[in-house]
C-alpha cells in the first residue's frame, strides 16, 4: 500500500545522515506547506500542484525529497500518486504543527484544501 522508509536510523553514521535528509526536507517553504496540508490527511500530487502552484515536476521533487527523509509515504493508485505522513506519532510533525499554527500562509493552504475538497 504505502511506501515506507524506515525512520529509524540503525547505526549512527546512519542516525547522521538521516538526520542530514531530514533538515534538507525542512529548508524549503514549499516542503514545509506539504508537511502542514497533509496532516491527518492523504492528498493526491494534484492537490498539492494546485496548493503550491508550481509545476508537477517541482511537486514531485519535494515529495521525493520529503520520502527520503522518511516523512511522507506515497502510493501509486493508476497514473496519480497519492501522498500522506509517514506517521502523525512523528513528534517532529507535532513541532511542526504547533510552529506553524496561525502562520498566514498555512491558513489560506487550509482554507483552499477546504474549498477544493467540498
């Protein structure tokens, strides 16, 4: 079902290297308003194009980026992929999400995602 990419580090230059991917998937805004629009819900790349307004190859490239980190899973359902967090138990997500509450631009991602879902 889900792609799943172990989070957990089995030897410590493992530990650093993830923990490497990790900080490169939090060092862009866009990849940020993926983690945010995608909490406690799964999103097809579709979505997440019109969300962000940038070209599928860009989405596609933060997803990417955001999978070897470990933070999002991804499933093939025909020609879309669909995309969720690899876990809500992440306490990095529950950081995330209280530093990002109230930031204007998470807000009007939610209130879109609201708008196209209805």
């Amino acid at each position: 079902m889900f792609a799943h990419m172990s989070s957990l580090a089995t030897k410590p230059a493992d530990a650093l290297e993830h923990t490497r991917r990790i900080g490169r998937a939090l060092a862009d805004q866009g990849r940020l308003r993926i983690l945010a629009a995608l909490a406690g819900s799964e999103l097809c790349v579709c979505h997440l194009v019109d969300l962000l307004d940038l070209d599928a190859s860009t989405v596609s490239r933060h997803v990417s980026i955001l999978r070897d980190a470990g933070l999002v899973e991804t499933r093939k359902d025909g020609r879309w992929l669909h995309c969720r967090r690899a876990t809500d138990q992440n306490p990095l997500f529950k950081f995330l999400d209280t530093s990002l509450r109230g930031a204007q631009e998470i807000e009007d991602d939610k209130k879109r995602l609201s708008d196209d879902c209805c």
